[in-house]
C-alpha cells in the first residue's frame, strides 16, 4: 500500500517558510502525475501553494529498458526541476515561482487549478500566448543534445539515438502484443526508412517533451504557466512539435510553429506513436489507479502503428 503525505508531514515545511503566524488547514494530492506527488497545501488566511514531492512511493514507473544516451529516460527529481526551472525562466517562458527547495521537494505559487485543455473553450489567447512562448524557447539555441542539468558530448546524432530508442521500445511490445509481433518487420523497416531520409544537422533548442494542454495552466492573470519541466532537454525542435500535433490536434496551427524538417518530424512523430505504446503497457502493469485510461491509449497507437505500415 502507498503511504502519500499527510496534514502533519507538511506542518514543519510550511512554518518554516512562512513562520508560525500561517498553518495548514488542508492537503489535496492531485491527480494526474505518475512520477512524482503534487500536493496543494492550503492555509488559513485562504491562500494555497503547491508541492512537489519526489520519492519511490509517488512513482508508478518501473524500470524501461532503452538506450544509455536517452535523455529522456527517468527525467524526475528536484535537480532537474531546478536546472530547467531556471532555465525557461530566463528563455522568457512563465513557470510556477519558487519558494523554497530541498533534496526531494520543492515548494512552489498555486498557479490554480483551470488548464489551457479547459480555457481552450472559450478563450484562445492564452493558445496564442502559449506560441509566443513556445517561439521563444525553440529559437534559444544549445550547446549540444541532452540534458541540461548534466550536459555531456554526445556521440552520435539525436535522430540514431531516437532509432535505438524506439527500437528497444519495440521489443519491450512485441512481447506483449501478437498483433505489433507479426508486424514487427514491417514496423522496423518502415521506422529505418524514415530515419534514412533524415539530414544531418546541429541544431538544438529548448524542448519541453511532453507538452499537452493539460501541461499549462492559466495563472489568474491569464497567462499560460508550464509545468511537469523535469524533461525539458536541448534536443531537435521537431520532437516537440510531433507531440505538440498529437495533443493540441486542430489547436495546433494556432501555435505559429517555426520551420521544421519535414522528414525529421515524421521520424520523430512515429517514434513517439511506439513509446505511447509501451509507456503506457508498461505502467497498467502497476497498481497506477487510471490502468483502463493506460490500456486504452496503448490500444489507440497500435492501431495507429499498425495503419501506417499496412
């Protein structure tokens, strides 16, 4: 069983930052992360902020099997949180104010509670703004691929990392499902195909990985403010934009993108359809409480996979 943070495990941290004249009346562990816990602490004049909270409890994810030079394989814990928080900051992108950090958590603004998903239904300037942001990060340039928390040479093309990636990612499925294991040549051949047309380039910029809408929320002033940025890496811009496509669909052209690779897009967007297989294989395997939602989305992109090879 998993024991999550209770009242008393936050009294200390909250009287430290803001001394005994404020308390906590209340603790909300939040849905939706897998990596970590997200806690909203609220206190008795009304107001509330947020924790993050890593450790073995508040993650999901078992072991992934993939390449060494992965940067986005396990990209959790407070250092990385801190190295890209400073970061974005600085490429002019809104991010939850720091209030104070410790090894294994930090405390941080409740910027609230409505997502970008949600104000997209009434109100598209934050979609806009989003862009504008977006825009500012994918023209700030890197030094190489890879994390920027510990930024080393790398050896090879992100595009060659992205195939072993996706082709251990692969194998970890074809274990699981009869229809991707009949198909697996198939599938091999058509990833190798895409990443053959691929160019050579140097080119690395800000990425945040995994940006959905539901990995924006609207602060009270109306700005877009990201968040879930221990994954954000020095990488090709086109790792982000195959995922942006994927969760913003229609939304997406309201993005303004900046010129992209066609070739390198669509090696990226098929890569990722594999990962959105095994990921979520992987995770329904636990004792996640959304499994159905999992199997239901590995489900969505084996057909997927399947079509784009038939």
């Amino acid at each position: 069983m998993r024991a999550f943070l209770t009242v008393d495990d936050v009294r200390d941290l909250v009287a430290g930052h803001f001394g005994r004249a404020r308390s906590v009346v209340g603790l909300d562990r939040l849905t939706g992360g897998t990596k970590k816990g997200v806690y909203r602490i609220r206190l008795d004049d009304g107001t509330s902020v947020v924790l993050y909270m890593w450790a073995a409890v508040e993650d999901y994810w078992p072991p992934s099997v993939t390449v060494p030079d992965d940067p986005f394989l396990d990209a959790t814990g407070s250092e990385l949180f801190l190295t890209n928080r400073a970061l974005l900051a600085e490429a002019g992108v809104r991010v939850p104010e720091l209030l104070f950090a410790a090894a294994d958590r930090v405390l941080v603004e409740d910027v609230g509670s409505e997502t970008l998903e949600a104000r997209m239904e009434y109100d598209r300037e934050p979609l806009l703004e989003l862009g504008r942001t977006l825009r500012r990060m994918h023209t700030t340039r890197g030094p190489g691929w890879g994390r920027p928390a510990a930024m080393t040479a790398q050896t090879r093309p992100p595009q060659d990392m992205v195939l072993g990636r996706v082709l251990a990612h692969l194998e970890a499925v074809v274990a699981r499902d009869e229809r991707v294991a009949g198909a697996r040549t198939r599938i091999e051949d058509h990833l190798r195909g895409l990443h053959d047309r691929v160019e050579a380039r140097e080119e690395y910029v800000l990425v945040h990985g995994e940006l959905g809408p539901d990995h924006v929320f609207i602060s009270a002033a109306g700005e877009p403010v990201m968040i879930d940025i221990e994954g954000v890496t020095w990488f090709d811009v086109e790792w982000e934009h195959a995922f942006l496509q994927l969760r913003f669909q229609e939304a997406y052209a309201s993005l303004d993108p900046v010129d992209l690779d066609p070739a390198r897009l669509e090696v990226y967007r098929f890569a990722q359809m594999i990962a959105l297989i095994e990921g979520p294989l992987r995770i329904a395997d636990t004792d996640f409480p959304n499994r159905q939602w999992m199997l239901d989305l590995a489900e969505w992109n084996i057909k997927k996979a399947l079509a784009a090879v038939a």
